[in-house]
C-alpha cells in the first residue's frame, strides 16, 4: 500500500484482512491434522488463499491496472473507488473463507447457498464501483 493511500480504515482493514487470512491458515492446518486430510489437498487450500490475497494485496498498490488505465489517469476518485473496490473484495474474501471453518469449529454445515452468495456479494461490490470508475472516465474523456 503506497502511503499517499494509508489512512486509518485502509490500516484497518489491512490488518483485519490479515488477521482473518491467518486465522483461516491455522484452521486449516488444524483441520488437516484433526481429520487426516491429504496434504497435497491441504497445501493447495492454502495456496489458492494465499494467491488470491496477495494478488489483491499487489492490486491495491497499483490500482490503475484494474481498469488498465494510465498512472496519470488514475488520480482523485478513480483511485480512491478502485482502492476501495480492491479492499472490499478482499474483506469479502477473506471472510467467507474463515466462516466455513468458524462453522465446521461448531459442528454446523454451510448450505451450499452460502457460496452463491459470497460470489453474488463480490459481484455486486465490483459492478457499484466499475460503474462509478466507467462513468469517471467517461467524463474525462469528454
């Protein structure tokens, strides 16, 4: 995260995302241990994970190439909603990651609902942002 993006939410959220990203790598080794998950399955749990959120961790550093828009474009608001828009998915991310595991902890079973709508809340964070980021561009370009 550049510093001319830091704030207090950007910080903490950050340190909540990775709070919740931790948490979710020790439940699954927990778990692999406890039920004697094949480790070839375990490892490529947490890989996935890691992956996605590192990846969103860089994007949120360069957030014009979300849009794949120029530096010099990508100032004011454009920024500001790409970042948000890159932080939100992220929390959403992590979050539906660790609340299987929380549940499974209690013995309870997510429906298979649950994924659906983890995926409909991400598509629903990144449409409202893309088009506030489309509508801004549009009237620079104008």
């Amino acid at each position: 995260m550049r510093k001319r993006d830091m704030t207090v939410a950007a910080v903490t959220i950050e340190i909540i995302c990775a709070i919740l990203g931790i948490a979710y790598c020790g439940l699954q080794i927990y778990y692999g241990y406890y039920y004697r998950v094949n480790p070839l399955t375990l490892i490529l749990n947490l890989l996935v994970a890691i992956l996605v959120y590192t990846g969103l961790s860089m994007l949120s550093c360069y957030p014009e190439r979300l849009n794949a828009l120029d530096p010099e474009v990508c100032i004011g608001k454009i920024r500001k909603y790409s970042i948000r828009l890159i932080r939100l998915v992220k929390v959403v991310f992590t979050a539906s990651l660790l609340v299987p595991c929380v549940s499974d902890a209690f013995g309870y079973q997510m429906d298979a609902i649950y994924s659906l709508v983890v995926v409909a809340l991400v598509v629903i964070i990144a449409v409202f942002y893309e088009v506030k980021i489309l509508k801004l561009i549009n009237e620079i370009k104008k």
